[in-house]
C-alpha cells in the first residue's frame, strides 16, 4: 500500500479513543480530529504543509486550540507507545518531529503523522521560533562528526592492508 492522495482516507479511528475521528479540510490539508483527547491525524501531504504553509500552520494552530480546549479524555504520555496508524491500523513510528523539536509523534509512512492533544500547538511553537534552524545545526554538526568517522575508518583501511602486505613478505 502507497501513500494516500487527498481524500483517499474514508474512515479513520483514533489511535486513543478508538472513536471514529472528524475529518476537516484545512487551507487544502486533510486533518481528521478527535474530540475527546484532541489528537489529531494529518494526511501526508497536511503534515509537509505543516513545516512549509505559514498560512496552514496558522490556520491549524486556531482548529487545535479550539480543539485541545474541549477535549474531555487526557492521554498519559508515559503510557503512550506506539499507536496504530489512525488510517490503516498497523504499526507506526515514534519520531521527534524534525529530528530536534522534542515533540514525539506517531508517524505512518504511507498515511501521515498523528498528534496528540496539544503536540500541533508545541509543533508550531518550534517552526516558529528557531527550530528548522535547530534542525539545520544539528544536521550539519551530524555531518561533520560522520565525516571524521569515515576518514577514521579510511585510516583503519590502510593501517590493515599495510599490515596484510607486510604479512605477505
């Protein structure tokens, strides 16, 4: 199964609350919500508009707000673990949104990514502020300390075959 176009979710079920979940069309992203813990699913192509739409994130951050603010179930993050997706029901994955932002999310890779109550609102408080910048330090000191690895490993490499050439003699 491939990932989903706009509007190919028929029937999705909360991850939580096991209840059927709201389907909302957002400045043009899919989200499907649950009223009594606040989650919320966004499709594939909602959660990229999430990082790159300003107009989107705005528009979401209102609709979770709103959301969060009603929600009549609480959701133990210690007890959390790994959700089905609300979509097709298998297993997802916990990820912290854009590698740095400190906010776990459930992520399917053929359906989209689920939010729990009030993770949307904490999402958007990071791309607000520096976080794709965070994201990028980060990355960058990644892509450093995996270059001195591989000139380290080259290093062991020659160490080795010059030992096997002079075994040889």
């Amino acid at each position: 199964m491939g990932p989903t176009t706009p509007r190919q979710i028929e029937r999705a079920v909360c991850p939580r609350a096991h209840g059927s979940l709201v389907h909302a069309e957002i400045h043009g992203g899919h989200v499907h919500a649950c009223a009594p813990c606040g989650g919320l699913f966004l499709e594939t192509a909602a959660s990229s508009a999430l990082i790159e739409d300003a107009s989107f994130r705005e528009a979401l951050t209102v609709f979770a707000a709103d959301l969060d603010s009603k929600r009549t179930e609480q959701v133990d993050g210690a007890k959390v673990g790994y959700p089905p997706c609300a979509a097709c029901g298998e297993g997802t994955a916990r990820k912290n949104f854009e590698r740095v932002s400190g906010v776990m999310v459930d992520v399917c890779r053929n359906h989209g990514t689920w939010f729990d109550g009030g993770e949307v609102i904490r999402v958007v408080a990071f791309l607000a502020g520096d976080g794709l910048s965070r994201k990028e330090s980060f990355e960058a000191r990644e892509a450093e300390t995996l270059g001195r690895e591989r000139e380290k490993i080259k290093e062991i490499e020659k160490k080795i075959q010059a030992r096997d050439r002079y075994r040889k003699f």
